[in-house]
C-alpha cells in the first residue's frame, strides 16, 4: 500500500470512530468526534481548507518574487544590506507599499530581516544576485515575469479551445523573438543555465561515461551540461548544438569556463541540419516543445547520428506514469500547451514507447533528485 493508499485509510478508520463516538449523549463524546474529523482532514490525501486558499492565491507570492527580480532587489542586497528607507531611494519604492512589501519577502523567507535592515537569504544570495553568473537564475525569471505569467493567465482559454494563448504562430517565432535581441538572449540562457547547473552534475557524476568518447547535448542554450561533463570527465569531447544566434553567448561561457579544447559550439537547426557524429546524445527539457511527429524526428536524428553502440540521455520533467505525483510535470505541461501550438509533456512509459519504435534497445529511467526524471536508451 502506498502512503498516499495508507493515509486515506487511516482517515477513513477515524471517520468511522469519530461517527461512533458521536452516538454518545454526552458533550465531551462530541468534541471527542470533532477533532477526530478534523485529525481526519489533515491526514486525508485531499487538499484542507487553507490549502485550498493558499494555492489559490499563490499568484500574489509568485508575482511577489518575480517583482523583486525586475527591480534587482536581491542583487542590490548583496552587494550590501539596506534600512527600508535605503532601498525606497535606491529602489524607486513608494513610501506607502515599500513595508508591506519587504516585509512579505522576509515572511515568505526570500529576505531576512534584523533591527530594520534587510539582507537576502543565504540560498536567494546565491541564485538571484545577478552578479553570481555562475550560479544566477535570475534571467530564466525574467522571461517568466516578462512572457510566462500573463500568459499562463489564459489558460481557460486553452482549455476550451485548445490553443495556444501566446501569440507566436510556431516555436521558431518565439525563439526568434527571444534570441534577437542579444542581451535578452544572454539573461534568459544564463538563466536556463543556472536552472541546469543540479542536473548537469547528476548526469555528469552518475552516467557510464568511460564508456564513451564524446557527447552532444541538442538544444543546449549556453552549454551548461556539455561542459559540466567534460569537466568532470576528461576523456570526454563533448559539443553544445543550438541555434546560430547563440554562437557567441556559448563560446563566451565555453572560454570563461576553460573548456576551450575539449567543448565546442555547433550551430544549426536540428529539424533542417544533419546532428553531427557523436557517442552519446542529450535532450534535455527540450521535447515537450513539439507534438509528437517532430518529438520522434528529433529522437530518430540523434539515432542516426550516433554509433550501433550510442547512447541517448532524455531528461525534463516527466509526469509520472500514473499521473498522480509530479504536480510539476503536470502544469509544465499544461503551460507548454498555453505557450505552444502542439507542445505537451509525456510519462516515462510513452518515452519508452518510442524509443523502442525508433530502434533503440535496452532503455531505463532513473529518477534525478527533485521532480525531474532521465530516460537512458542504449542503440
């Protein structure tokens, strides 16, 4: 039995109790039941009441935060700590929200606060000061602040009529928009690298790398896991293949990086260009973009790409296969429907389905920490 399983029968059993109890005359009886009903409540596997409220009103944290972003709040914060009145002038705050407003970060645990002065959190140091390149995730929560969080606002309108809300006709037209402009596409990359940086190390630390020669990684922005395995691995050549536009932003990050002699930056189109020859190839959160035809073109290029003993790393948020648990999987899937024309996410057991189709042979799935999961095939 699961705990989920277990934690609705054992709700239930004190629901049973509580009913029998309340058969008594007596007032204590039933005070007894209700707090067994409420004991009930908490245990069950279904939301509570205040559960309920707070994700319902989960916008005003999130918008909260993304705020803070656009204002460079935290990276004014680390480079010191600030009175309420410091960052009202450095900031542009308005006297009449500036209290409510910081004081909100520090309840939701973004800031602390000591004698009236406020500094950042250890871990929101570490990601949001924008001088932290290495670590910043800031720009990916830009591109949210700036694109995502209105337009997941229309989701209802995708629900009913099944398209996409965005306003781009296809992907190419949205990372048109996104890579023309080349500090917007250095924030944004900076920041998917930042989001990348805890499962680069996984695949880095936990893959049979001795295995192999080279690696691929197909979509791969700034280049955040092709490096990360070749500097965890020395043997390894490993190349970053994405958009032309994203050339200079790759090879600035690949030398910063000193990986200059083992990663490479290959540009084009892996839906018009031939995928160059390598052992090992990685899709990393970048098939939920398209609907299934092109998911399996993509699959099959990395196919035919690689040697009769290659290996293929599919990773993202996969909704698990009894569509129950990954609650992350789930709504990245259903913003990628809001944001694309035929874009979804899938379970394990679909990816599964076509790899085999495609050809590929042994094939397992291991789970990353976090909410993210990996599909091995082996050719």
């Amino acid at each position: 039995m699961g705990q989920a399983e277990a934690e609705r029968d054992e709700s239930l059993k004190l629901r049973q109790i509580a009913d029998k109890i309340t058969e008594a005359p007596s007032e204590a009886g039933r005070d007894e039941a209700a707090k067994l009903r409420q004991i009930a409540d908490e245990i069950a596997d279904g939301p509570t009441q205040y559960e309920i409220i707070k994700t319902c009103y989960g916008f005003l944290s999130t918008k909260i935060v993304l705020s803070a972003v656009e204002l460079d709040l935290f990276t004014e914060l680390a480079s010191e700590p600030m009175t309420k009145e410091q960052l009202e002038e450095q900031l542009g705050l308005h006297p009449r929200c500036s209290a409510d407003y910081l004081d909100s970060l520090v309840a939701l645990g973004y800031l602390r606060r000591e004698d009236g002065v406020y500094r950042n959190d250890p871990v929101v140091d570490k990601v949001l000061d924008a001088s932290k390149t290495e670590h910043y995730i800031g720009g990916a929560l830009e591109w949210a602040n700036e694109h995502q969080y209105q337009t997941f606002g229309e989701l209802t309108e995708t629900l009913k009529t099944g398209e996409p809300q965005s306003g781009y006709m296809d992907e190419d037209e949205m990372f048109d928009e996104l890579y023309e402009d080349e500090d917007q596409a250095d924030a944004f990359t900076s920041g998917m690298a930042g989001l990348t940086s805890r499962v680069a190390n996984y695949i880095a630390e936990s893959f049979e790398w001795e295995e192999y020669e080279s690696v691929c990684d197909v979509g791969s922005a700034k280049g955040m896991v092709p490096v990360t395995v070749a500097e965890k691995n020395e043997h390894l050549k490993a190349t970053a293949f994405d958009l032309p536009e994203l050339k200079p932003i790759s090879e600035e990050f690949i030398s910063k990086r000193g990986m200059d002699d083992r990663v490479s930056f290959h540009p084009g189109d892996a839906f018009e260009d031939d995928l160059p020859r390598h052992d090992v190839f990685v899709l990393g959160r970048i098939l939920h973009d398209f609907g299934l035809e092109k998911k399996k073109e993509l699959i099959r290029s990395t196919y035919e790409a690689m040697p009769d003993d290659g290996a293929l790393l599919i990773y993202g948020s996969l909704i698990d296969n009894d569509r129950r648990e990954n609650v992350v999987g789930l709504m990245t899937s259903l913003y990628v429907m809001v944001d694309s024309e035929k874009g979804y996410d899938y379970t394990p057991k679909e990816c599964q389905k076509w790899l085999q189709e495609i050809g590929f042979s042994e094939i397992e799935v291991r789970d990353i920490p976090g909410p993210e999961t990996m599909v091995v095939a082996q050719k």
